[in-house]
C-alpha cells in the first residue's frame, strides 16, 4: 500500500531528506508544508495517512500546529508524529508519537509506521 505523509518542517534540508526517505527509499508519496497554514491548505487536496511535523517551526509551536490541524481539519483519525532535536518527546494529547531528529532517512519509514500502529 502507498501511504501518503505530509512533512510540516520549515527547514528545506529536513524535508528534502524526508522526501529521500519516503519517497525513493519507502516508494510512499510526501506532501509538505512549511508551517500550520501551509499544512492545512494541503489538506484541501486529501487527507494523508500521517502527518510528520518539527515541535518548533518558526514562529509556531508543532503541538499548537497538531491542535489546529486536529480542529480545522478533522484530522481525528490520522496519526501525527512530532519530530525533535530535544532529549525529551513533547506530548500533547493531538500528538500520537514521537520521532527524534536527526532520523536515519533509511529507517523513517519504518519509524513512521511504528509510531502510527501500522505494520512495516
């Protein structure tokens, strides 16, 4: 199955190696986002299989951001997985699991699908 994940990250470098990631290595399709409003202007094409989104985007909060995109746009079903630099994982009851930065592009796919419940 080709699962479809939007990248919420405002650092180029970090989405281009997502886009490696799940896109050439996982063969998933990627839609990204530079902040909250981006993300959920993407969301008007479909709703993805997971949202992989930074804690701190510029001028936003991720766990604000994930709050919205559960709000705004219904995402109630989707998981969404919250990357960071930090020792500790942010927590939020609209966060569904946690990814840490730096990520191996080789295995986020798999990262991806164990924090979202989903088999590899």
């Amino acid at each position: 199955m080709t699962r479809v994940v939007l990248v919420v990250d405002d650092e180029a470098d970090i989405r281009a190696i997502a886009r490696v990631a799940l896109e050439t290595i996982a063969g998933w399709r990627m839609l990204e986002a530079t902040s909250g409003d981006q993300a959920l202007a993407a969301l008007a094409g479909g709703v993805p299989d997971a949202v992989l989104m930074d804690h701190l985007l510029t001028g936003e909060d991720g766990l604000m951001v994930a709050a919205r995109l559960r709000q705004e746009a219904g995402l109630t079903g989707v998981p969404i997985l919250m990357m960071s630099a930090a020792s500790t994982a942010p927590t939020s009851d609209d966060v569904d699991g946690f990814i840490a930065k730096p990520f191996n592009p080789r295995t986020l796919a798999a990262q991806i699908s164990a924090a979202a419940g989903w088999n590899a």
